[in-house]
C-alpha cells in the first residue's frame, strides 16, 4: 500500500497536484511490484511547474 502526502505546496501549484500525482504514484507502483525487496521504504521527489515547487513523501506500507 502506498501513503503519501503532499508538503508545502502552493495554491498556484494545486492545479497541477493531480496529474502530478497521478504519474508520480503509478512510476512508483510499477517501479515497486517490480522490485518489492530492492525498493526503499520512504521516496521523497520535487518537482516545480510554473516556479512553483510541488514536495511529495511517499511511504511504503
């Protein structure tokens, strides 16, 4: 099970939150029904669309 929660993340930047998210969360999916022994427990990725910096923790259950 994936939990995740997004951190500072501006009102400007909330628009591009879902597709973000979306992508981001099914890379990692795949990346970890793949290679469940090999992938690290906590991801953390940045991204910054229109100077804005979108911080996303992902923790692996």
């Amino acid at each position: 099970m994936l939990k995740y929660k997004w951190k500072r993340l501006s009102k400007q930047a909330s628009i591009f939150k879902k597709e973000y998210e979306k992508a981001l969360l099914a890379k990692l999916k795949r990346r970890y029904e793949d290679n469940k022994e090999a992938f690290e427990t906590q991801h953390s990725e940045k991204k910054i669309c229109n100077g804005h910096v979108l911080k996303l923790k992902i923790t692996i259950y």
